[in-house]
C-alpha cells in the first residue's frame, strides 16, 4: 500500500468458520474482500446464497467474491492485506500460493494457532509478515454458514510486526480488523503467540481426546488437572523459548513471577468469556470431519522446544501419542481416553 487512504485491496485465505466470518465483517464494511478457499462445496455456497454467520443474538449475510484455490493462478490484481485463516500446517504451501498474488509492499497476517508467524516469514519475508492472535469460538459444518459464538464485543485480536519497520502499518491493520472484535497493536507478538499457545495446548487436544465441548471436558473427573499441567509444561516451553509471561485476551496484568498461576488465570478466562456451554475445540471439529488437528503445531512443539533444553514434557507428549494414534484409527476419541492422560499427570512428582 502507498498510504493509509488508498482503499486495501483484501484475500482471506482460508474462509472457514473463523475466516468466514471475519472476512463477512469486512465486507459488510464495504471494504474489497475476496475470499480464496479450498472446499468447493462452500465456494459454490458463498457464490450463490452469500456468506451466512450466525452470531449469538444476530444473522448476518454478505456477497462476497470467492475464488477456488485453483484459480489463485487467474488473480492479476495484487492484493495489499492477505489475511490468512488456514490450518498451522497448512502455512507455508498457502504462503508459497498467495506470494506471487502479494503487492511488493503487503503484508499477510496470520490469524492463526501455534508459531505460525515464523513459518510465513520463510515464505514471504519478515518485512511482509505481520503476527497475529486470534481467540474467537465458532464452527462450521454446512458449505456457506458459520457458526460464531462470540460477537464483537468477546472477539479478541493481537497483532504485532515482525519487522519493527512496520509497527506503524500495522495500527492500519488493526483499524480494519477492529470490524470484527477488539484488537491490541504488541510490540512483542512473539510472546503473546506463546501465551495463546500455552492456553491451545491445554484445551484443543486434550478435550479433542475425550471427545467433549471444551467445559464438559475441564468438567470430566481428572482432566482439569491435565489439562492445566499441559499448560504449564507449554509456559515452561514459551519461557525456554525466550518468551515473556504478558497478557493476552484483555486480561489485565499478571504476576509474572507465578508462571502456573498465569496458566490457571488464561484457561480461566477462555472458560469464562471466550467458550459457551457446547462450544467445540477447533480440534475436535477437525476429527469429526475427518481431518487431521494441529496436533504437532502445538502439544509437539512443547515437546519438541523442551526437549531442544534437555527438559521433558511428559502430559504434552502423552498428549500426542494418544491424538496420532486416533488420527490413525487406532482409538476412538472417547470420555474413556481421559485414564489414558491422567495416568502421566498422576505420574509427575508433586
């Protein structure tokens, strides 16, 4: 972009539950969305009946463009602002897909779980990589419709420069994004994609494993306690990792010299303010349709920067054994699979 007046040309890639429905609060806007997606079913959806969002007290529907990845090849325009919504693993091959797309001076911003700024900046260069945190609940199971839980007023967002050449364009970031929740401009992105990191490691497979919405599984007899020691091994993780404990999500600040006490604070709140009584973990949604979760992006890296110390980070990996081996259809996801999880917790010395 050449100035903050000069109307951004805008991609989502990656318009499922938490894409669409940022990408229908731009173009409700009456800002230049395009969405770009890989299921076909819900391209021809959007194309023909719009984008619908089902909010808590509010439908909205907007026509939006929305592109095949397959025709990614067509685009002549560049776009100034690439929002990407896709899975962690899914980071770089949509980065190498949209670079050509990229004006020389736009930015992609990942609204997405685990250190995925890192993985964007491989691809497009740090100068054009902006961070970015995301915590909103919602789901999708029907081409065209998403399901949003949180409103504006309980969405929340973070976005940092990896460049602090940038910082400044990024406040123009957050103005657009401000269409669709709250958002704080961070100097240290790297940090708080950790906090939220420490917070997905104890909620997204944990509770995919027991099959559960993410308050019956913090319910179910034992998980609490795994699920927080999984948190506190990924805090010990962020913090091995150069990391600093800062908060997240609109929490005010913590005391940073209690890095478990934080974990307990951080889970609370996502209880509290940021997940409804049937609220599913994007990760159970993935099993459920089929789909592998991040499980390596987030519980493996824990084990994985641990293990670069010389530490263990034995809930974490218990964690993984067990959501690879459903992956593979070697167990079900089931209540029953918390004995699985519980049994390393109660190993750990006190």
């Amino acid at each position: 972009m050449t100035g903050a007046d000069k109307r951004p040309r805008i991609a989502f890639l990656g318009t499922g539950a938490q894409g669409a429905s940022i990408g229908a609060d731009f173009a409700l806007a009456g800002l230049d969305v395009t969405f770009i997606e890989q299921w076909p079913e819900h391209v021809e959806a959007i194309r023909r009946d719009g984008i619908t969002v089902n909010l808590p007290s509010r439908t909205i529907n907007v026509r939006v463009p929305a592109l095949h990845l397959c025709q990614v090849a067509e685009i002549r325009e560049p776009f100034d602002l690439v929002f990407l919504v896709v899975k962690a693993y899914d980071t770089k091959w949509a980065c190498q897909l949209i670079k050509p797309c990229l004006a020389p001076d736009g930015l992609v911003i990942g609204l997405q779980n685990g250190m995925t700024h890192e993985d964007i900046a491989d691809v497009v260069g740090r100068h054009r990589t902006v961070g970015a945190v995301i915590e909103i609940a919602s789901n999708m199971f029907v081409p065209g419709i998403t399901n949003r839980q949180n409103d504006h007023d309980t969405s929340w967002f973070a976005l940092g420069a990896l460049d602090p050449a940038n910082q400044d364009r990024v406040e123009h970031v957050a103005e657009l994004l401000r269409h669709s929740g709250r958002v704080e401009v961070l100097d240290d992105i790297h940090s708080a994609k950790w906090m939220k990191l420490v917070v997905n490691a104890a909620e997204l497979i944990p509770s995919a494993i027991v099959d559960l919405p993410l308050a019956d599984a913090a319910r179910h007899p034992g998980m609490l306690e795994v699920m927080r020691e999984a948190g506190y091994e990924a805090m010990q993780a962020a913090l091995a990792d150069g990391a600093q404990i800062i908060p997240i999500i609109g929490m005010s600040a913590v005391t940073t010299n209690h890095p478990e006490r934080y974990v307990d604070q951080i889970f609370e709140e996502v209880l509290k303010t940021f997940s409804q009584a049937d609220t599913l973990t994007t990760s159970l949604q993935d099993w459920r349709k089929g789909r592998r979760a991040e499980v390596q992006e987030v519980n493996g890296l824990v084990v994985d920067i641990l293990a670069r110390h010389g530490r263990k980070a034995p809930v974490n990996e218990r964690v993984v054994q067990v959501a690879l081996d459903i992956e593979k259809g070697g167990l079900l996801a089931q209540p029953d699979n918390s004995g699985l999880l519980i049994r390393t917790d109660q190993a750990i010395p006190a």
